[in-house]
C-alpha cells in the first residue's frame, strides 16, 4: 500500500507541477511576449533581460526543475514495470514534459536567452537580435506550453490507472 501512494504522489506533483510550468508558458506565448514586442526595442531588450535574471529564483527553479526529477523517476518507474497497466502512459506523459518542454527549453530558448543577455539593447545588433528573439522564442515557447499542458493532461489522467510497484 505504501509504494501505491508513493507513485500516487509522485503523479499528482507530475501533473499539478507539468500544469504550473505551461501556465507560465502560457502567459509568456499569450501576452507577455507581446506586451514587449510593442516597446521600443532597447526597453523590450532590456526587460525581457531582466526577466531572464529574475527566472532563476528558488521558486520557479524548484517548480520546473523538481517537476523535471519528478518526471524522470515516473519514466524509469514505468520502464520497469512496463508490463504493468498504465506504464506506457506514465512514459508518454514524461516524455512530453522532459522533452517537449524540458529538453526545448535547454536545446532552444536558454541558448536564445543568453544571446539576447550579451546584447547591447541600443545597438543596431541588439535591435535584429530581438526582431529574430521575438519570433523565435515566442515560437519554441508555444511548443514547450504545448508539451507542458499535455503532460499535464496525461498525468492527470494515469491519477486513476491503477499503481503498483
């Protein structure tokens, strides 16, 4: 009964940590991104740098690197028991949350971000960089938001596929 709860657990903080994430995905593809796009380029600059400072903070780190943890150890979880009902869906859902929204945050927008946190935002260099960051972050931002809210979705619904370890 314990190892039932314990995977019980671990699928409700996979669930309400993978819908936390693609709600502040969210609002970056819904409103945020656009709110600086109609700065002036120097100000959106500097602001979405600052943003990016401000993100690492225990709060959000915690969130989307624990849902991360926690998504790895359901996908091994479910690779040894996959003969167990509900293992291939645990795999599936932390397959679109370390992938999709994980591993396009490593692969595309950090190496976006810390372009954009060298540039100089009142040079004609900052200014097409953040034309190409715009469009290019907002767009692999919608993915991981994608990822992230399916990932949630899954995990929600393997809460009532029954758990053994």
């Amino acid at each position: 009964m314990v190892g039932i709860e314990y995977l019980y657990v671990l699928k409700l903080i996979a669930a309400l940590g993978c819908g936390l994430i693609a709600g502040v995905f969210f609002a970056f593809s819904t409103f945020v991104m656009k709110a600086l796009a109609q700065q002036p380029p120097a100000q959106g600059i500097a602001t979405m740098q600052s943003i990016n400072v401000t993100a690492i903070n225990p709060w959000f780190m915690t969130a989307f690197l624990g849902t991360t943890v926690v998504c790895l150890v359901l996908m091994v979880s479910s690779l040894l028991r996959w003969q167990q009902p509900g293992a291939a869906y645990l795999f599936v859902s932390a397959l679109f949350y370390l992938l999709g929204c994980f591993g396009v945050t490593m692969v595309f927008n950090v190496p976006l971000n810390d372009a954009l946190a060298v540039a100089n935002p009142n040079s004609s260099e900052g200014t097409n960089l953040w034309a190409r960051y715009l469009t290019n972050w907002t767009f692999w931002n919608h993915i991981r938001t994608l990822a992230a809210f399916i990932a949630a979705a899954l995990f929600t619904m393997a809460l009532n596929t029954p758990s053994k370890l």
